[in-house]
C-alpha cells in the first residue's frame, strides 16, 4: 500500500518552490537598498510616502508590486534577505529615485527587483503613479 505524503510535507515543498504567502512589510524596509537622491536617507520623503503606500495597501496589492518588480508575488522563503534577480543572484529590493522629467511613472526592472520612483512633488501623486503602473499590469513594459 502506498503511503500519501502529509499535507504539512506539501505546504513545506511549494513554500519552497514558490515562496511565503506573506508579505512582511518591517521585513521587505529592512532588506531594502536605495540609490540615486535616496542613497543614504531612508528619510526621504518620496521613501517615507512608497512605504506608507505599500503599509496601506490590501495583502493582494503588495503582491501585485512584488510581482511587478521582481516578477514573483511570494517573498523567497528564506525572507526578503534571499531575494534573487532572474539571473540567480541575491539582489535586494532596490528603490532608485529618477527626476520627473525623466518619466512620470514609476519602472521595475524585475532582472534587478528594482524600481525607478519619479521624484513626485506630493504623496497623492506618488500613489496614483503605482496605482495607475499596477492596474495595467502585464500591458506595462520596461527597458530590462
């Protein structure tokens, strides 16, 4: 007679396979890097707004941005220090600022899990420019 494996043995293998359902965002701020006018101020305040944004945000929707930035919707199960660019490499969650006048929405890179943030002048526009990036969702393309 052949023996059924345990559900709890095939949670454990496609936590492995896919990742963790859930998003730990104290997690997600801690692994994170920044670049350009964000480069050693985590207090910049279109940092401070992207991660009231995402704090707010349904379980659903920080999914969808981790989709749209790294290309996968799980954090790795090893947690966000674990967090591989498609070539296979750790590369953490990186938040790069770009001038307006460079584009007026936002743009992930997913082979660097990174995303261009414009240097939006209020919180409001910060947000309507992800929310309007996310609702196109694979209809959006990047330079990567």
């Amino acid at each position: 007679r052949r023996r059924r494996p345990s559900t709890h043995a095939g949670r454990d293998l496609g936590l492995m396979l896919s990742g963790t359902p859930t998003i730990d965002v104290d997690e997600w701020v801690r692994f994170s890097q920044y670049r350009g006018d964000f480069q050693g101020d985590k207090e910049h305040e279109v940092v401070v707004w992207f991660w009231e944004m995402v704090r707010a945000w349904s379980p659903e929707r920080r999914a969808q941005l981790l989709q749209w930035t790294t290309g996968h919707a799980r954090v790795p199960v090893q947690g966000f220090s674990h967090l591989m660019g498609r070539d296979g490499v750790l590369r953490k969650f990186t938040l790069t600022s770009l001038e307006l006048s460079q584009a007026v929405y936002p743009r992930a890179h997913t082979c660097f899990n990174r995303i261009d943030v414009p240097l939006y002048r209020t919180k409001e526009e910060l947000v309507s420019g992800f929310e309007f990036v996310l609702e196109l969702g694979d209809q959006t393309f990047t330079m990567d």
